[in-house]
C-alpha cells in the first residue's frame, strides 16, 4: 500500500504512458455532466411535447426511445472527444510536458465552446420542434433564404426568447465551470492513477484500443450504418420515435440533404432545346371514364412496391431456378405485364414518381429532402382517393425517417403513415422488417374498417444488401442459370444469397394475395404489386441487354365485377400505375398526373425512365440528355432484346415526347405551391 501511495505521488517530469492515461481519467467527470444534462433535457422535451393521450399502453416503447437516446448523446459526445483524445494521443510523441500545459488552457476553452454550441442547437431544434413537430431538417435553411431580419423580429418578440436567453447563459456559466475544472485537473502534475507497473506492450495495446472505443462509440452501432435518424423507428408513435434523435445528428442529416440539392436551377426545357413558353402544362388534367358499377364498388385499392422485384430474374424461373414460387399460379390466373420500366434505379425515384405522379428529372434533387416535400401537390397520388372518401394509408417496410418520407407521405395526402415501428419486430434485418411482417401490416390494415374503402401504398425493404432472410425459411431450388449470371459482372459477394431474399418476397407476396382471394376482399379489393427497380447486381454489359436493366413486372388483381383486359404487348412505366388505378377504381373523377392509363389503347403508349430509356411498341430509344444524342433500336417483346437501327419517324415521336414531359413535369414541380 505505502509502495502504491508513493508511486501515485510521484510528479511527471514529461508527457508519457503515466500522463496519457491520467488525461484519460481527468475528461471523464465533464463528460459524465454533460450526459446527465442531455438527458434532463430529453426528459423535459418528453414532458413538454408529448400528447400522454396517444401515449397509454406505449411506455415501453418510451423507455426504448431514451435507452437510444442516450446512445446518440454518448455518439455526440465520442464526436467531441475525438479531437481532445487525438491531442493527448499526439503528445505521446511529443513527449513535451511545458507545450502540453499549453495545450490544456485551449482545451478548457474548447469544450466550452462546443458544449455551448451543442446547447444553442437544442434550443434552436426545440424552437423548431415547437412550430413544426419535427426536429431540424430542410426547412432550417428557409430561414437564411426568406426575410432573414424579419424572422429574427418575430423570434425576439416569442415569450419564450428571453427564458431561452437566460438558459443559454446560464448553461454557458456552468460549462465554463466546468471546463476551468476540467483543466486545472489537466495542469495538475499528479497522476490520478499508477500505471507505471504496467507493461509496455499492454500501454501500447490500450492507446490503440482507445481511439477504437471512442470511433465505435461515435459511430454508435455495428450495424450496416452508423447511428442515425434511420434507426429511431421502434414504435408505432411518431412522437416517440422522434425522441431519441439528437439536434446534432438532425442538424448533420439536414446537412447532407442540402448538399444533394445544387442541381435544382438547372432548366431541364433549356437543357432539351424546347422553349418553356410553348410547353402545355394541360395535358397533365385529365378524367376517369364513368362506371356505374365502380362507383357502387367502391373498392379497395392496394398498391405494392416491393424491394428490388426486378424482371430479369422472373424470365429465367423455372423448376431449378424457382423464383416465384407461389407467386407463379396469381401471375398464372392475373394480369403481368412486362414491358414495363421502373421510374429510375434508386427506390426513391419510384416512391417520388408513384406518389407525385410525375417522372424522375435528370439533374434535379430528390423532392423528399427538399423544402418542396412540405408542399401539397395537386398531382398527389392519394388526393382523387382522399376527396372520394377514402382511408389513405402509407406504409414503408423501413424507418419512416428515410429521405423524410413520413412527413412528405403526409404532406401529400395520406391520412395514416405505418413504418417498421408499427408492428413487433422478429428477424429484422438491416433495413427494416422482412417481407413476412411487411405484408402483415398490409392485410392488418386492409381489414381495418371493412365498411370505409382504402388505399393502401406499401413499400418493402426486403430484397436488399446484405440480403437476409428468417432463419425458419428453407428456399426453393436456385441454380443460377448462366445467361443471368453473365448480367451480373459485378457481383462477387453475395451470390444465391440475393435471389433466396427475393424468393422469400414473392412467397410471402403470394401468401397475402391467397388471404386476399380466399375472402371477403376478393370482391372489392384491386392488387397492384411492382418493383421499385430490377436487382442492383442486375448491369448487362451488351446493349442487347439494356431493356432487362431497367425492366421490372407489373402484376394486377381486379375483382370479376370491374375486371378489365389489358394489352399484354403494351409498354408502361411507374408514372401509368396510378392513372391505371385512377381507371379501375373512380368514376368520372379528375386528377393530375404525367402519365397514361394503360387500358386507354386509343394511342401508342410511351414508357420512359430516369436514364433516357424510352419504349414504345416494338422501339426503343436510349437519349443522352448531356451530349443530345440518341440511340435506336428495335425490340423483340418476346426475347426482352434490343438490336440497333436506324432512326424512323417513330423514334424521333417517341423521344419529342420524353422530352416535352420531363421538361413539362420540371416546371410543374417547381412552380406549384
């Protein structure tokens, strides 16, 4: 004990081993405050917004949001600490004890400054939150772009001003306080703790392992993604999973957003050569025909996206590469169609497209992460149903904080939004529920209020990096055939792996289209179920191959008593789903939207998507919209296959009209408010 004592007493001659892990020591009682005061603040931001009404039989899921919260604030402060711990790391090299001292006076001040900082975010995003019900995202920007003085008035005027003045001056004293103690701890030459016993090799192994904690820690998971608003979906309760959620991590996620939006000035009409006076916005009004049997239906409309449901795979299913599984026989008895092409090759092209019924545009930012997603557009997907007297409910597979899109499924008309949160999760994977739990929300809510038509928008995360599927699940045969294979170049990790995921899907797409049939919805409710973009590994490298990299099914339901016949040869993309739907399932409605339904055959349907593949027929074109140059082929319906050609007149209708819609949408969507 006395041998311990004296070493413990012993005063430093130079910064080393001892010095580095005494600084260790020293950090930890500032650190230790400013997660306590993180967490009175989150519990005052609990007692001050929250609604204990909507609360009953949801504390557990509570107590799950401050347990996260506590690892975003840990994230927060293994950010902060990160320069303070690669400062003490550096002077192990140094080895100066005198610039060390230096070094510990600008540490004071700068942990005064950043936690200080951290306190005017909170009230910035607690003021956010107060008139917007929501944490800081794009919308934060509007402020430096609207009449930035006047904000400011109106902001000095609010009751509360002066008590967040005064909180923030008395957080500002108490830090520095704090962040003098903190450094007269550092100056002081006594070690706080004897490792001089320790070994070399073991000092060694810690000052390594440190930097390790403090990255895991910011970070703030193991999993796929570091900690984020992706991850606060646990409850069925928007406020709940809003609670957790730092300002820091809000502010960071506004960031990137805005970062992704410098193309919006560009003028897509300029950018094709069209004068934007001459474009006819009109063409986008248009009217469902009138049924008397659909308006005494009224039925349920049902529209399902689901993860990576690509066309490629489908064409090669068989007995030894069973992909469809049960889903074969509906394909069989229903409607596929598959000269169909996705919005884009990202599934925020198809969610935008689907719920906007406009098309993805070259050079323009995503609407979701855009203060353009507050917007209530006249050509929302949801509205014609919403004034019908619909329920309209969005439901995502994920986390509804992705690209924002609860608040912009909001925004644009639907009544009830369902994310990963609203249903208990088992065999979650990396991003959100699997398909089984999925379509259990789907049919959960289909059979909510049997006497009140629905339409439901679901979107699935199943058929995704890193490809996993329940441990209960045993697949069907999958032997890969060769020619799908050679459109694969790229894939060289995952290999049976994704077509088991995607296998999986479609058995449980097929499950819920047998619940739906073998009930009373089989009357009254309408199917649509598509993909949001073919499989990522999907990339033929010939140009014979460029219709199966963008192609993915169309599959639909209709009850006998509105049953429709398609056009099997006719070409579609994901803006003609709803104006589909629109035909199949409202009478003499009016409605806004880019694209066609497929049962009108009066004309040649023209498919498009975000990359310039255009089809019609028995054509396509592939349009270059930066270099203003073209491509064409002829297609083969049959073998999905592209042989070059010559320009006809055909192609050159078939790209005029790509262009006037895509520039028309563009001015649509930047203009309507």
């Amino acid at each position: 004990m006395r041998h311990m004592g004296s070493i413990k007493s012993i005063m430093v001659k130079e910064y080393n081993f001892e010095k580095y892990f005494d600084c260790l020591l020293k950090i930890v009682p500032i650190n230790i405050a400013a997660l306590a005061a993180m967490t009175v603040y989150r519990i005052f931001f609990f007692f001050y917004f929250a609604d204990f009404g909507s609360l009953k039989g949801l504390y557990g899921y509570v107590f799950k949001s401050f347990f996260l919260g506590l690892r975003f604030d840990l994230s927060v402060l293994a950010y902060i600490n990160s320069v303070v711990i690669l400062i003490f790391t550096f002077f192990l090299f140094l080895r100066n004890l005198r610039i060390f001292r230096f070094f510990t006076g600008l540490i004071k001040f700068y942990y005064w400054f950043v936690f200080t900082a951290v306190v005017i975010l909170n009230l910035i995003d607690f003021g956010f939150f107060t008139y917007f019900n929501d944490h800081i995202n794009l919308l934060f920007f509007q402020f430096f772009e609207d009449d930035m003085f006047a904000l400011l008035k109106t902001i000095a005027y609010d009751w509360r001003f002066p008590i967040a003045l005064a909180v923030l001056a008395a957080a500002s004293y108490v830090i520095y306080k704090f962040s003098s103690y903190t450094r007269r701890l550092l100056f002081n030459m006594k070690c706080a703790i004897a490792s001089s016993f320790w070994s070399f090799p073991l000092k060694t192994v810690i000052v390594l392992i440190v930097p390790c904690i403090v990255f895991l820690a910011a970070r703030g998971t193991v999993s796929m993604f570091p900690l984020g608003t992706f991850y606060t979906q646990i409850s069925p309760n928007s406020f709940i999973n809003k609670l957790s959620i730092s300002s820091l991590h809000s502010l960071a996620d506004a960031l990137y957003a805005k970062s992704e939006q410098s193309g919006d000035k560009i003028k897509l009409y300029e950018k094709f050569g069209l004068d934007g006076n001459l474009l006819d916005l009109s063409v986008f009004n248009k009217i469902t025909p009138a049924s008397h049997d659909i308006a005494m239906l009224k039925p349920n409309v049902v529209f399902i996206i689901l993860e990576s449901f690509g066309e490629a795979p489908i064409l090669y299913n068989g007995e030894d590469f069973n992909v469809l599984g049960g889903l074969k026989k509906h394909f069989d008895d229903d409607t596929v169609l598959y000269n169909f092409l996705s919005a884009g090759r990202i599934t925020v092209h198809c969610l935008e497209s689907t719920v906007l019924n406009m098309p993805q545009r070259p050079f323009s930012l995503q609407i979701t992460q855009s203060p353009s997603a507050y917007n209530r557009y006249s050509s929302a997907a949801a509205s014609p149903y919403q004034k019908a007297g619909y329920d309209t409910k969005a439901i995502y597979g994920g986390s509804l904080m992705w690209r924002g899109i609860e608040n912009f499924f909001k925004a644009q008309g639907f009544n009830k939004t369902y994310g990963e949160g609203s249903i208990k999760n088992e065999y979650r994977h990396q991003w959100g529920i699997n398909d089984a739990q999925f379509f259990e929300i789907i049919l959960r809510e289909l059979n909510e209020t049997p006497n009140r038509p629905k339409l439901i928008y679901a979107m699935s995360t199943g058929t995704h990096p890193p490809y996993e599927v329940p441990p209960y699940y045993k697949p069907l045969p999958l032997n890969i055939p060769a020619e799908l294979a050679r459109m694969m170049p790229g894939e060289k990790k995952y290999g049976k792996k994704i077509f088991e995921t995607y296998q999986f899907a479609n058995h449980e797409a097929a499950k819920f289209l047998d619940a739906v049939k073998n009930s009373k919805l089989a009357e009254n409710t309408i199917v649509v179920i598509t993909g949001d973009h073919n499989l990522r590994e999907i990339n033929p490298p010939l140009k014979e191959d460029l219709f199966k990299k963008y192609a993915v099914p169309m599959y639909i339901y209709m009850p006998e008593k509105i049953k429709k016949r398609f056009n099997a040869d006719i070409a579609g993309s994901h803006i003609d789903i709803m104006p589909t739907l629109y035909d199949l399932s409202l009478s003499e409605t009016e409605y806004v939207a880019a694209g066609t339904s497929l049962l009108d055959d009066s004309k040649k349907h023209i498919a498009f998507n975000s990359e310039g593949f255009i089809l019609s027929q028995d054509k396509a074109v592939l349009y270059n919209i930066d270099a203003g140059k073209a491509e064409y082929f002829n297609f083969d319906a049959r073998t999905k296959t592209l042989t070059e050609t010559e320009y006809t007149q055909r192609h050159g209708e078939m790209v005029e009209y790509y262009k006037n819609t895509v520039a028309a949408a563009d001015i649509f969507l930047k203009t309507e408010k």
